[in-house]
C-alpha cells in the first residue's frame, strides 16, 4: 500500500552518480579499452533518484553511462550492493563490470535496445 519501487535491468549513472572516471567514450572510440581494465573493481555509484531494485548476480544488468541525457551503453555489470534511503527516495550501491563493448558494440547496442533518438548519445 502506497508503496513504489522501480525493477531496473539497467545502471544508468554519470559520472557524478559513480560511473567510472576511467572510461571515457571519445577515447574508447578511437582505441577500444580491454575489460582488464576494470576486471574484478567493485565501483560505487550513489543517489539514483527513485527506490530501485536491480538484477542479481548471476543475472547482468546493462551499464550505461548518462552523459548529459545522452545514454552509452558500455556494456554490462553485476550489481553487488543495494542500499535504499526511504527519506530521500534514492538508491546507492555497488557493481563490478563484467563485460565492455568495444567501439562498434557501443553504438550497435543502443540500436539493438533503445532507439529513443532524444538519447542516443550518437546522434549528436
């Protein structure tokens, strides 16, 4: 009764919710970042507006990075943590990267899974 939880099968997070420093998508375009890059890190990522409720592990979620509006999907994760603030109505946690798309997957997958076109970050 007059409760609300989102179901999320995607990490949506900027860079100031969490999302790696470390991966830059102008950078990944010219020369494709390996996964041991990020293999095995636990990352957080803090203040998502809503309560929210991910996949578990072994169950993937796929990791895209808010840039501006505009959604990237880099690739995939596992989330590991969940903690809910009922007051704020926000959620925080913790995810490890479990597979990168390289540069062609990058843009490919928003076509495959998407295609709202005010966020594809490649149609700028």
């Amino acid at each position: 009764m007059g409760s609300f939880i989102e179901l999320n099968d995607t990490l949506r997070i900027s860079k100031e919710q969490g999302f790696p420093e470390i991966l830059d998508i102008k950078k990944h375009i010219k020369r494709p970042y390996s996964l041991s890059l990020v293999e095995g890190k636990i990352f957080t990522f803090k203040n998502k507006p809503a309560v929210r409720v991910y996949q578990m592990p072994p169950v993937r979620c796929f990791l895209v990075e808010d840039l501006d509006g505009k959604w990237i999907y880099w690739g995939l994760c596992h989330i590991v943590e969940i903690t809910h603030d009922y007051i704020n109505k926000t959620t925080s946690g913790k995810f490890k990267i479990i597979h990168l798309n390289n540069s062609e997957e990058v843009k490919k997958a928003f076509e495959l899974i998407d295609r709202n076109s005010e966020t594809n970050y490649f149609s700028i």
